[in-house]
C-alpha cells in the first residue's frame, strides 16, 4: 500500500494542476480528490499531506448536512437569546453563567489576552462556549474528510477548496495528523477554527514550541489574534452598529452568531 501511496502522489506531483470539479453525487468523490491533489501538489502540498487526502473518506455527515434544505435556508432570530439558547441547548441564562465561571477560573489567563489583544475575555470565553462547549466537545469527524467532502460540493465549491488544502498543508506540518478529528466542515480543536484561518492566525501562547488548535491557551489567544488582525479596536464597544461587532463577521458571517455573541458577553461578569 506505501509503495502505492508513494506512486500516487508522484504521479500528482507531474501532473498539471487542473481544477477541482464540483460534485453533485458521492460517486463523484474519488475523482474530486484526483483533481485536488494535483491543486494541492502545486500548492507545495508534500507526501504526507497528498496520503492524507488519498486516504480521505467522502464525509457521511458533512454531506447529509449540505444535502439538507434546512442548511441552505437561515432562519433569523430576532432576539439573540434564543439562539444562544438553541445553540448551547440550554438557556441562555444557562450559557452566561456558565461562561461567567470559566472566565473567572481563568482569570489570569483571559487577563493577558486582553492585554496582548485587546480582545475583551467576555468574547473570547462566548466563542469557546459556542464552539465546543468550553473545550467538552471538539468533534468526531475527521477533518480532512471533513474539509475535502465540504469542498467538493457544488453549493461551497470553491469557497472552502483552501481549507481543504490548508488542512493537508498542517498534516505536512504535524498540526494534525490524516487522523485528527474535529467539526464536520473541517474544524479544528477548542475555537473550531478552520485550517486555512489557524494557518494565516494561530500562535503559541504557552511557549511549548507549537501553535495546537487543542491546546485551549493557544486555541483562545489564537482567536484573539485573528479578532484582532481583523480589526478589533482595544477598549471600544462591541454591540450592534459598532465597528467591533462588524469585526465579528470574520469568525462567523451568520448574523444570529454575531448578535449572541455580543449579547452573551455584555453580560458575562469579570
């Protein structure tokens, strides 16, 4: 199988870099990786990444997801509580006090982002909180099937091809690995962040020599970094009609997330 895998991934490496079609079916599965991994060997892509992606298995939940017509029609919440109750799947009330208490255990710790960022604590912890559950959950799929079976189809494609690529990009790095698992669209560790954001904006906050997306210190100053590069603005406000809460767009474009993530952290304590 190595020797296999090996001549494959030559094979992609002397082939034209053609574009990845789109793909309407789960038939279409193993053709779109063909087609990507010649994309991905012209991108730098090395040997490690290019098995990743031959072993990638075709995402049965990720395409579920993008099949169904409830995920291509948003429904908007007029009042930003409910969705962070439906979205934490409790209260919100629930969601606040519980983030509430994970700032203040970290005290120290969402302190210095703030001071290093700019980036209130409050939003960092409501991201963590509506991500993974504060760190409880960091999903089971893994994330280069993920991320390849989100590129592939057609209503994504090609929005989310760099992120596939990006993915086989850290498993060449050794940020992941072909069997690291995360979200179902490709999301890594505690903020669920996608490969080519942790690529452009990950950091290592705890000084152990590497940026982890499931090290929650990194994963949360690494939040905080991109927040900021975005343009966050130290020591404004953040609710709705600011230039802050505009910046929250580039975590998450779905304004239902914006609004509970402001809403949320008007209201964490600390």
């Amino acid at each position: 199988m190595r020797r296999i895998l090996s001549a494959l991934c030559l094979s992609l490496l002397a082939a034209p870099a053609l574009a990845a079609p789109c793909i309407t079916n789960q038939g279409g599965f193993g053709g779109y990786k063909q087609a990507l991994g010649q994309q991905a060997a012209s991108a730098g892509v090395g040997q490690r990444g290019l098995q990743a992606l031959e072993s990638a298995q075709l995402s049965g939940i990720t395409w579920r997801f993008e099949s169904s017509p409830s995920s291509q029609t948003g429904v908007s919440y007029s009042d930003p509580a409910t969705f962070l109750g439906k979205r934490s799947g409790g209260s919100a009330q629930g969601f606040i006090s519980q983030a509430s208490n994970r700032m203040a255990q970290n005290a120290d710790l969402f302190a210095s982002l703030e001071r290093a960022y700019g980036v209130p604590g409050s939003i960092l912890v409501t991201i963590w909180g509506l991500e993974t559950g504060f760190g409880g959950y960091l999903g089971e799929t893994p994330i280069v099937g993920g991320a390849v079976t989100l590129a592939s189809y057609c209503r994504r494609h090609p929005r989310f091809e760099g992120d596939a690529i990006a993915a086989l990009q850290l498993v060449d790095r050794g940020v992941i690995t072909a069997s690291t698992r995360g979200g179902p669209s490709g999301e890594l560790g505690h903020m669920q962040f996608l490969a080519s954001n942790w690529s452009r904006f990950g950091v290592d906050a705890n000084g152990d020599g590497r940026a982890d997306p499931y090290n929650a210190v990194d994963a949360l100053a690494s939040a905080a970094n991109m927040l900021r590069r975005n343009g966050w603005q130290p020591g404004q406000p953040f609710g709705q009609g600011t230039a802050n809460f505009g910046v929250l767009s580039a975590w998450n474009d779905s304004g239902n997330y914006q609004r509970a993530i402001a809403y949320a952290a008007e209201r964490i304590g600390g």
